[in-house]
C-alpha cells in the first residue's frame, strides 16, 4: 500500500466523520430546537465546526436534513427488523412502537410537519420524506403487503395502529423532554388485545 492510497484513504475518513457530525448536529437540532430553529448556524454550532465546512460536505442545508431524515429512517425503522411471513401482529406492534417511541423520531414529526407546512422551503426534502411511505405503507412494501396486505383485518388493524402510535409520538413531541403521555399504557394495551384477538382467529 502506497503512502498515496493510504493518504486518500485517511481524506476520505475525515470527510465521513465530518458528515456524520453535522448529520447527529442536525437531528440533535430538529429535536431539540424544531424546524424552525435548525439553522446552518445552530447546526454549526453544535458540530463545532464552521459554515464552510457544512457547504463543503452538503449544497445546502435542506440536502443536509433530508440525508439526516434518511439516516434516522435507516437507524430506526429498515435496518432493524425484517418482517416475516410468520410475524404476528402482536410482534409487529411491539417492534413498531419500540421504533417510533424514541427520542429520534422527534426529528422525523418536525420534518413532517414542516414539509405540510411550508412545501417551498421543504422541496429539496420530499423524495426524502416520500421514504416513508414504503416504510409503513403495506401496497407499497411487498414484505407488509404479503404479511398483512392480503388479510382485511391485519390490513385494517396495521393502519389503525400505525396511526395511533404516529398520534402518541406526536403527543410525546410536544411533551417536555419528550416524555410518555399518561395513557399511553391504556392506549397500547388496547392494539395488543386487538392484535391477540386477529392473531388467534
């Protein structure tokens, strides 16, 4: 190995650690201070790095939010569970809510929200922001559609859990520090009875 390649090698290091600090910067931001509040410079600021470094790495700060958005998906939701022909309703339940039920997903609802709310400013963000869909829509992902797509009730029970669950992050959002709402208990011991009752049938 030439001291050449190694040289490149150690560059291209740098460059991904630098990346991966605005991104963490970045969902640290949304979570903490909102859409709204993160700005390039706040981004900064947390990365301890300057706003040159972030346009060297990323065109804009938008591209640098949709490649967080996408990062946070991949953490979070694809690269954690695959679902299986056997999964039963109940084990989806409780690895979905153990996804959307951290910290992080917070960032994911700010973006969300923002894109609803101000489109424009939120263009470069979409084709982000569409991944979602194949997440959590069965017609769109062939492992859920062939798990859940074809049974009326898996298919009725996964939209309905997968919205109030998306209704209890959005509560845990807008708690302090993002703390479990009070019936948060009442609500997810319901989906599982649901999903008890449709899993035994």
């Amino acid at each position: 190995m030439t001291a050449t390649s190694t040289k490149a090698r150690t560059q291209s290091d740098r460059s991904s650690e630098m990346r991966q600090k605005l991104i963490t910067a970045t969902i640290q931001a949304l979570i903490d201070k909102g859409y709204a509040g993160t700005t390039a410079v706040e981004v900064c600021a947390r990365a301890g790095v300057t706003r040159g470094a972030l346009f060297h790495h990323f065109e804009s700060l938008p591209a640098l939010i949709a490649v967080a958005l996408t990062d946070t998906y991949d953490r979070l939701l694809l690269g954690s569970r695959t679902i299986e022909a056997d999964t039963t309703l109940e084990q989806w339940l409780a690895w979905a809510w153990s996804r959307v039920s951290q910290r992080e997903f917070k960032a994911v609802i700010e973006i969300w929200l923002a894109s609803r709310n101000d489109p424009e400013s939120t263009a470069d963000i979409q084709p982000a922001i569409e991944r979602y869909k194949a997440i959590f829509t069965p017609s769109e992902n062939n492992a859920l559609f062939k798990r859940f797509g074809s049974d009326k009730k898996a298919s009725a029970f996964y939209r309905l859990a997968a919205e109030t669950m998306f209704g209890l992050a959005l509560g845990r959002a807008t708690n302090p520090n993002g703390a479990a709402l009070d019936h948060e208990g009442i609500v997810l011991d319901q989906l599982r009875i649901y999903a008890r009752e449709i899993d035994t049938q």
